[in-house]
C-alpha cells in the first residue's frame, strides 16, 4: 500500500540551530501539505503545494520556516533558527488531486523537541 | 471566527458502543472529515460526510446534520485497539480543512 513517506522520525536540536524535515508524498499526489500539531491539539496547516507551486503560506512563519517542493515531487520544511516553542509534531499529507474533497493521507510525522 | 466542538475525553467499555460528537461553526460548508490518530503517530483517515445521514462503514458510522452543524461517529464492539485520538475537520467555504482538538477515547476491559 502507497505511504506517505517522512525523515527524520524524531529530531532533538538545541534553539537557534537549523533544522530540516523531509517528506515524499504519495506517487501521483499532486499536492503536498505540511502540518504542525501540538500535542492535545489539531493539526494546524503551514503550507500547501500544487505540484511545484505554493497554494498556501498563509499560516507558515516566513522569518524562520522555509518550504520548498522544487521538482513537485518531495518536499523540504526547514526552521532556522529553531526556538522552544517549535517544538511539536511536524505532519505532511499528500492527496491526489487536491480537489475539493480529496482525502489528504498523513505521513509518520517529524517529532521536534527544542532544548 | 471558526470553531470545531469535540469532548476531550471520553472512556467507554470494551465491546460496547460509543458516540463521539462534533459541532462546527465555519464559514461555509463543503464536507466534514473524521480521523483517527493513535498516541504518537500521524492521523488516518475513517470517514466523509457531505450529505445529511448516516455512513456505515463497518464497525464505525458517521452521521451529518448540515441545519444543526452537527456530527457524530459511532463505534460499535469497541475493541482496545480503538483507544486512540478521534479528529472531526470540516471544509470550509475557502475548502480549507478547519480542525478540531480531537477527542482523546480510552477503552477499559
């Protein structure tokens, strides 16, 4: 069965160091979604791509997080410089079309913990 | 603003059936998600509703009521694998996925 894929699983890093998850969505998925859940809480959207292109930043805080899917393919989500509160689960879903009601399909998830 | 109702918490037998309700005020409607997520790994997708009723897949259901803002789903012979983390989500009239908190289920023998 298809899986979206993620690296690393846990990341430990110290604030203000860079760090950086990746994630292969399903093949054929064209859109790409990245996620941060806090613990006891639902996953909030940072970015979504249409192939290539940035549907939604919105939400993703420009002055440290970074994303990019250069090839439409996999994707990179990076933080630099890392603070205490980034800590949380990173998710990315992949969906087929990303139509309307296309059903996202999650990744194992990065967890983050910042010393 | 947008806001997505779940109980936090709910506990229930092993072998019995429990509801988990889910009231939403969004703007906009276009489909309501349900998830399942166990401690510690990603969510998985059980259930869509966009059309008032009820959807029966196996063991669980989920029921839609748009005039109400209003879901529920159903488990029934709650097995000890279901303690999990149950997330409603809906799809606003921008058709994007507004979250709720989850509802964290513990089954007891």
């Amino acid at each position: 069965e298809a899986e979206v894929a993620q690296s690393p699983r846990y990341k430990i890093t110290e604030k203000s160091q860079a760090v950086a998850f990746w994630c292969d969505p399903i093949s054929g998925h064209a859109t790409l979604y990245w996620y941060r859940q806090i613990l006891g809480q639902g996953p909030e959207l940072l970015v979504q791509f249409q192939d290539e292109s940035v549907v939604d930043d919105s939400q993703l805080p420009k002055d440290r997080f970074s994303a990019e899917r250069l090839k439409g393919v996999d994707s990179t989500l990076k933080i630099q410089p890392a603070e205490l509160g980034d800590s949380a689960m990173y998710l990315c879903a992949s969906s087929f079309t990303g139509g309307h009601t296309d059903t996202q399909y999650f990744g194992p998830g990065t967890r983050l913990t910042v010393l | 603003g947008q806001n997505i109702d779940q109980p936090t918490e709910m506990t229930a037998t092993e072998g019995a059936i429990v509801q988990i309700n889910c009231t939403y005020q969004t703007s906009g409607f276009n489909g309501l998600f349900w998830y399942q997520q166990h401690a510690g790994e990603a969510p998985t997708f059980l259930s869509y509703n966009v059309l008032d009723g009820l959807e029966e897949k196996g063991r669980f259901s989920s029921f839609l009521s748009r005039s109400k803002g209003y879901s529920y789903l159903l488990l029934k012979e709650l097995q000890m694998k279901d303690s999990a983390s149950y997330l409603c989500a809906v799809l606003d009239s921008n058709y994007q996925l507004i979250w709720g908190a989850g509802t964290k289920l513990i089954i007891k023998p």
